[in-house]
C-alpha cells in the first residue's frame, strides 16, 4: 500500500443517520462537504437501523460525488480515504466502510480506520477553526448514543474517566422530547419550547457531587414523565430538563477536569454540545471551554477526515480496519 503523500484525504460518515462525505487538504481546510440527514426515520420517533442501512447505500455515492465535486479533486487525486468503522449501527459502518475502503483500493492509496469517538474528540482541532486546542485536554462527549469523559492525550492516546451508566445524554433529550409531544430528534425541538419556559419544576440531578464522573440520566427522565402527567406547563418541564442536564454535565465535567493534569481546555462535542444552556453550564465550570461550531457537532465527515489527517502525521495508523458496533474510545494502542 503507497504511504500517505501529503495529498488530499475524503472522509465517510455512516455510523448512524447522518451519511456524509467531506475532502480536506492536507493541512486541515476543508475543501469540499456533502451531508444528508436522514429523514426516513421521524416516522418512528427513532433510528431505524435498517432502514438507515439502505438509505447510506442508497446516497452515499451521491455524497462523495458532490463532496468531491465542490473540492476539485478527482479520485486520482486523493491521498488517502478514511471512514467512520466503529461504534455505530453495523449496517452502516459496513457501507460507510467496505465504499471507502474499495476506493482506496482502486485510488492505490491507505484506508484509514477511524474511531468515531475520536473523530467527535479531535474535531477542535481543525485548523480551520482558529481553536488551537493542544493536548492534554479533557473531553466532554455528549451525543444521542454516548455520554462520557475523557483524557485526550495524544493522537490514539484516550483515557476513558466516566461514562453514563444507564441513557446518553442525547437520549434523554429524545425521551424528555418524546414525553412533552416534540417531534424526533427531540434535542432542538426541547431546547427551543425550554427558551419559553421556567425552570420552575422540581427534577433530580442524578449523580451530582457524586466521586468520580459517571453520569446518569434514567431517573431525570421518569421525573420528566411525572412532571408531565401531573400537568406542568410543557415549556417550564422542557426549561426544568434542560438546567438539570446542564448542571449535572458541567458538574461532572468540572470531577474530569481534575483528573487531567495539566489539561489546556474543557472540550464538548457531539450532538448535545450544540444546546446553548449545556454550553453555559460548562462555561462557568472555569476552565478554558472550548466548543466546535454546531454544525460540526452532530455527526459530520469533516471530523472523519480531519481525525484520519492526525493519525496519518502522528504515524499512528488503526490496525484493525473492520467494521464493530462497539469500540470504546480508549481500547487502545499506542
Ligand atoms: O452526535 P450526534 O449527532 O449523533 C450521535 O452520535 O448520537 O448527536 C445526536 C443527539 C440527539 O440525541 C439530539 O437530540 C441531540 O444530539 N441534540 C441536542 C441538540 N441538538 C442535537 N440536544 C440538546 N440540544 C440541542 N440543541
Ligand atoms: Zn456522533
């Protein structure tokens, strides 16, 4: 297999329901993106993997074809080719994948593994966006499927310091939506009827204070339930949920953050670090914040490629390429 020469790099998303495709020069600029948010599943208040599976298969080509369209570069042209391998809904990971893989392949240029943690963990770290986050720093990972923190030391260098222990964060926002009659996904749709509302009802901080950095979000969820069929107004439960989810993330974020000597930041990512009352929250823990834009929040290629980049300069190349619905961020190498 040829080395990497410093050519451009496409990246593939498919682990869940975002199938997408982005090319980036060398040095990080994103040069090209396409990205299709899959709507077949609102219908069933959930992903539907499946469904999911064939919808990456159907518009994937198309992605890449408008990503390198807009970039200017040819197949030919390509460096190298990463995709999104884990963890994810293994129909997906398995387009995502075996495409991306086929077309290194035929370009005769590396296939890059990507951990799709480690894609959410290391996207501040674009150069486009000016962030100029250095390691050591300590992760805050909030999204529909993962709720954990951790030390990012170094490319492929992750110390796992707390994880939920029952729902994601996302996921509870799914849930609160669901119970409040929101439509799917529900973390917007909260966070806009919670801008109308006072966070006047009563709910739990699950794990608040609590030694080390778990999280929990099961029981705020039932209390969301209580508080709705006991007839609280929507908008305050919705205001009510997000300060609880708030404050119980930034403290423990704020438990991560001394357990990372030396950290430069507090780094959010993922789909929940897009809410505006979470990214208050964690602000005030007192660290340096550091957030990527939202639209780099929610699962997206751009962070596919630009982890793949990081790896390809550190030397430090994913041996195992095959697709796994589950793979923790720090399995791990190096
Ligand atoms: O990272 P992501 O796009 O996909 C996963 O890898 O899971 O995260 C999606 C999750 C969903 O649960 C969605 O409701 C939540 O992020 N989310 C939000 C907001 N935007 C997306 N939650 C709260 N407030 C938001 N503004
Ligand atoms: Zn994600």
């Amino acid at each position: 297999m040829a080395a990497w020469a410093g050519k451009p790099v496409l990246g593939i998303e498919t682990s869940c329901d975002e199938t997408a495709a982005a090319v980036l020069s060398a040095d990080g600029a994103v040069l090209g993106e396409a990205l299709l948010s899959q709507q077949d599943h609102a219908a069933y208040g959930g992903v539907v993997p499946e469904i999911a599976a064939r919808a990456h298969l159907a518009h994937l080509p198309a992605m890449i074809g408008q990503a390198m369209r807009a970039a200017g570069v040819g197949v030919g042209e390509l460096g190298a080719v990463a995709a999104t391998v884990g963890p994810g809904l293994i129909g997906g990971l398995i387009v995502g994948s075996g495409v991306g893989r086929g077309m290194a392949i035929g370009a005769g240029v590396p296939f890059v593994a990507i951990n799709h943690l480690e894609a959410h963990a290391l996207s501040v770290r674009l150069p486009g966006l000016g962030l100029d986050v250095a390691f050591p720093y300590c992760l805050l990972l909030v999204s529909g499927g993962h709720t954990l923190c951790a030390a990012v030391e170094g490319v492929g260098r992750y110390r796992t310091l707390g994880t939920t222990i029952d729902d994601a964060v996302g996921e509870a926002f799914d849930k609160a939506a669901k119970l409040l009659g929101l439509g799917w996904p529900g973390g917007p749709a909260l966070e806009r009827l919670a801008a109308a509302g006072r966070a006047t009802v009563p709910l739990p901080r699950p794990m608040l204070g609590r030694t080390g950095c778990d999280f929990s979000f099961s029981g705020l969820k039932t209390a969301v339930a209580r508080a709705v069929a006991g007839g609280a107004a929507p908008a305050d439960v919705a205001a009510s949920f997000q300060a609880a989810a708030a404050e119980v993330l930034a403290d423990r974020a704020a438990a991560a953050l001394r357990m990372v000597e030396g950290a430069t930041a507090l780094v959010v990512a993922g789909g929940v670090a897009a809410n505006a009352a979470v990214r208050g929250a964690l602000a005030r823990v007192g660290a340096r914040m550091v957030a990527p834009p939202a639209r780099l929040c929610g699962d997206n290629a751009v962070m596919v490629a630009w982890a793949a980049i990081e790896r390809l300069r550190a030397g430090v190349a994913e041996g195992d390429t095959a697709p796994r619905p589950r793979w923790g961020l720090a399995s791990e190498r190096v």
